[in-house]
C-alpha cells in the first residue's frame, strides 16, 4: 500500500524515530514512519484519547457505584468493588513503547514490514502465468465454429504420476517423454488432448501444453478433482492422492517454470516446447522472419489474489507492590514502572521474533522436502567422521506437521579431515543452500543465515567471515536473536532461544514488499495500560500488542531453506 503523501510522512518522523530509539537503518525507519502515521491517526480518532465523555462509551464511572452490589444492584457491597470495572480502565495508545518493541525485535530485519492501518487487511498480489484462456473458461462452440480449445489455456499442471495411488511423492525424471501425446477422459465423455512439456521445478507435477478440448467441456470440467488417468499408446498413468493439492488443473507460472517454445518453438514454430530446465541437450532459436509473420501470438496474464488479513494477539502484564516502588526509589534511585514496562516489551519482543522464526524454519524445510522430492537433492549434513546415514529430527512444515529426511552418511575417517575441512563442508552447503533459494525462488540469493551458537561459532571461524561490531546496536542485547557478522553477503545471526544442539541452519532471503515469503504487519505495535489495585493501592501494568504475520505470494516457502547439520560432540570450534 502505497501512501500519497510518502514522503512528507517520512520526513515528518524519521527525525523522531532517529533521536528517541536509535535507529539509523533506512528500511527499518522507512516502514517505522508509516506505522507512527496510522498509529497517530488512530489516537487522534478519539477511541483511547480522552478519559472523559467518549462517543459510544458514556461518561467515566468508578468500578462500582456507591451503594450497590456488583451485577445485581440490591446490597451495599462497599464503595469501589474491583469485581466491577469502570470506564476509566483503558488503553492509551503508547507510541514511544511500539517504537521500543520495533527497536528490540531483530525478526524485523529477516521479513518486510507492511503496516496496517486497522485492525483487518487486505493484502494483494499478482504471479505470471501461461494463460491464452481460462481453466473454466465458456465451453462449445462459437458463432464460426471455434471449439473449447480457442477459450482454454496454452498450459496447464497437475498432480499425475506413473503408477498406482501408493503413495507416490514426485514424478520422476524419465517418467514422461517430452512431445509425447496424452488424453484424459471425464466421466461424462469430455476428452481433453495433452503434449507433455517437461517437470515443474518447484513441486516436480507434469507440465502439459493443451492441444484441444471437446465442445462443450472446459479443461476444469474434464479435470475436476477426483481420480485423474492420462491414457497413451504405451500405459496409463494415474492421479495420486499423496498430493494435497487434489487432482486439479493449475496454470504454469512463467517465473519459477519457464517454458521455452511458447515465445517460439525453433526456427519454424515446430519443435516440442520444452521447460523449465536447459539440460544442454538441444539449442533454442527463435523464429524465422517469414514464420513470425504468419503465427499468431501466444498470450501470458496475470493472476491476482487477494489475502484477507487479520490482526493477532500477543498480550502480557504485570504487578508491583507499593513498597516495592518506595523502597527502590528512595534507596536505589530505580524507577520500578520503567523497568517493569521494559521486561515487559523485551517480552512481547521475544515472543514476536519466535512467531516469526518458527514460520520461516518450517517454511524452510517445506522447500527443502519440495526440494528432494523434486530432483532427489539432500542438503542436510552429516559431518561425523564414517558417520552413518539415518534420519533427522521430526521438524515441522509450512503444514503444521513433523516431517523426517533422511542423513547422508558423513565423510570417509581418513587423515585428509580436520576441523578446518570440516567447517568448509559447512561453509559449501550454506552457499549451496542459498544459491537454492535463488534456483527455486527465482528473485535472488539469500541474504540471511538464522542458527544457533555452536554453527554460529564454525561459521566465525572461516576465514571469510566478517565480524560484526561489538557496538551494533541496543538489538543485540534484547536477550534473542542477534547478529553476530556476515558470510558470503548473507547476515549471519544467532537464536538464544535455540539450544547448543539444536544444529538447524535457516538461510533466507528478505526481499522486497511485492515478492513471496514471509510479511509482518503491525496493526499496533504495542499498548500498554496501568491500573491502580482498588484493595493494595498496587499498580498493575499490561502490554499488548496486535499483528498479522502473513505468508505471501503462491510459494513463499521457496524463499528460505532449512538443512540439518550433524555435529561431532567435541563441536566445530
């Protein structure tokens, strides 16, 4: 969402943001300036900005009227009962506090911050897709005869392999020969006519270019969800229920699954499409003169999709007494409010950065299983000498559910492996891992590690690695993750809540507002209420904050990968 007066806004509170909380990070102040302009208008609404008459709401009452019991009215209960709130117990909107939260949650440097200017959104974005048609487009004929075909789309995708339903995770290279015809037939006699394209890249699903339709049937008709068999001269090949996605038909996106034909199929518009992989077995031309002029043009589009987006909650409070705060005032010069306000934020900072990590470490090893299953790729590491191969530790996909890969058994014990060599197989498999984000994602290379401190401590060791200043920010100190230098232009940061075994590596990439992954978007960063214990005299002091955490675009997990490192016990450092 970009704002009209952008710019006014950011010279308005960048100054503010800069000289209150530190901050001098351009992304970080850019998205912080537009948080303070929707946090501002909110206070200036009126809904927390006034403890007297306040529309919708009726003038201040005390917890309890004098003379009357709580909730039924008829006995004296005492003046003040605390079972019975007033209207003076509300939130004032804190700004400084949300600038606090921001400044201490180091999660924002790994995911793009999109503020939100109430409590729902709406978030939109748009892929390129191989179309010509619609899935579902209008069936049969026209008024000069041009069948279902002419309405259809040039390419299409769909969870079919060789063989049985028994659980097959993957098609296989070899599997379908590209060029080679296909048919499938509906229940109702529909008869949809395919040429194999070549195996998508991102989920391994068989790519098909659409060569004709029966009148009166769509290609959503023909395939539509239950059992799906591709029928050839030499077999047939049958729907698998090991996908999630269902025997549906989908469109071919044009960034992550390339096909090269549909632009020009060779000199003269004859040759079998081919995609998304130039495996250097053929060359690819483009169309001569005389032939370009006579071949229509075939036709990409866009899809939108719109995520509706809403606001959630992490909320925490606590208490002091009041000799609490005269005794360490008087004797000590502590100001107990301001300290417990700041446990309080270091709180909701540190679950905020776990929100965002669990997502993207289960985001990552999502991709890595798309990954193998895909072109048969393992990048977990097994870095015990004559090792034996085995199985990780159950992780969690972007599904929520403990998913196992296997262990490559670990490098031949000869005298050739010391620590060194060691820590460079470390080394080789992060820059594999990050140029895997780049293959599958199609935006880029990752420009971030997330691992624990005993990675963390190998990784410091290489000699290409550079360190961090001691005095980077109030951020490392927050008691979470922090960042520790950086390796091959990637960011390399620690996770103190990652124990000294818990050997997982989190390369990412953070890249811009319009691409997939990961989106953090505040509603309000942080509000803080502070009460007055109608029994103790005590004050109570509460921090909530409201947010969504949204995975973007139609495959956010390809912008991370998680992998598994097998460290000796004697370690890496």
């Amino acid at each position: 969402m970009k704002l009209i007066n952008e710019q006014e806004i950011y010279d308005t509170w960048s100054p503010i943001i800069e000289s209150k909380a530190g901050i001098t990070d351009s992304s970080k102040k850019e998205w912080l300036t537009k948080y303070c302009h929707y946090h501002s208008l909110n206070e200036s609404a009126g809904a927390y900005n006034s403890l007297g008459v306040v529309n919708g709401m009726g003038a201040v009452a005390p917890p309890l009227y004098p003379g009357m019991s709580a909730f039924t009215g008829t006995a004296n209960a005492g003046f003040y009962n605390s079972t019975n709130q007033g209207s003076g117990d509300k939130f004032p909107s804190l700004l400084p506090l949300a600038i606090q939260v921001a400044a201490k949650t180091i999660g924002f440097d790994i995911v793009p911050v999109i503020p939100m200017s109430g409590p729902t959104g709406i978030l939109s974005y748009l892929d390129y897709v191989y179309s010509g048609g619609k899935l579902a487009g209008t069936t049969g004929a026209d008024a000069s005869g041009t069948d279902a075909l002419a309405k259809a789309p040039a390419l299409i995708k769909f969870p079919v392999y060789q063989g049985s339903s028994s659980g097959a995770t993957g098609a296989t290279a070899g599997t379908f020969a590209v060029g080679t015809g296909y048919t499938v037939t509906s229940a109702a006699g529909g008869v949809l006519t395919l040429k194999f394209v070549g195996l998508s890249r991102i989920d391994g699903f068989p790519i098909f270019e659409v060569e004709g339709v029966t009148a009166n049937y769509t290609v959503a008709s023909i395939i539509n969800g239950t059992s799906v068999q591709l029928a050839t001269s030499t077999g047939m090949y049958t729907g698998t229920s090991s996908s999630s996605n269902g025997y549906v038909a989908q469109l071919v996106k044009a960034l992550e699954d390339h096909i090269q034909g549909f632009s020009g199929a060779g000199f003269n518009n004859t040759d079998a499409w081919q995609g998304p992989y130039v495996d250097g077995t053929k060359t690819y031309n483009p169309m001569l003169r005389g032939v370009a002029e006579s071949t229509y043009y075939n036709s990409m589009g866009l899809s939108t999709f719109t995520k509706f987006v809403e606001a959630e909650t992490f909320q925490v409070a606590a208490s002091v007494t009041t000799e609490q705060i005269q005794d360490l005032n008087k004797q000590f010069g502590i100001d107990v409010i301001s300290m417990i306000e700041n446990a309080l934020v270091n709180e909701v900072s540190q679950a905020i950065n776990k929100h965002i990590l669990s997502r993207a470490f289960a985001l990552g090893w999502s991709n890595h299983i798309q990954f193998n299953n895909v072109e048969n790729q393992n990048l977990n590491l097994n870095l015990i000498l004559s090792g034996a191969a085995g199985t990780t530790s159950n992780y969690v996909n972007k599904s929520d559910v403990n998913v196992t890969m296997a262990l490559p058994a670990g490098p031949a014990s000869t005298s050739y492996e010391n620590l060194s060599t060691l820590q460079r197989r470390l080394f080789s498999r992060i820059l594999a891992a990050a140029n895997v984000v780049a293959n599958r994602g199609r935006r880029g290379p990752a420009n971030f590690i997330v691992t624990n401190a005993a990675v963390a401590s190998a990784l410091q060791d290489i000699s290409q690695f550079t360190f961090a200043p001691f005095s980077n920010t109030l951020t490392q100190n927050n008691g979470t993750l922090y960042p520790v230098g950086s390796l091959a232009g990637m960011t390399v940061y620690v996770d103190q809540n990652m124990s000294y075994s818990d050997t997982r590596v989190l390369v990412g990439r953070k890249g811009g507002d319009d691409e997939p992954g990961l989106k953090f978007m505040p509603y309000m960063m942080a509000e803080s209420i502070q009460t007055i214990s109608e029994g103790t005299m005590s004050p109570k002091i509460a921090v909530k904050s409201r947010y969504a955490l949204v995975e973007a675009g139609m495959l956010p997990e390809t912008m991370y990968l998680t992998f598994y490192v097998n460290v000796p016990s004697g370690g890496l450092a």
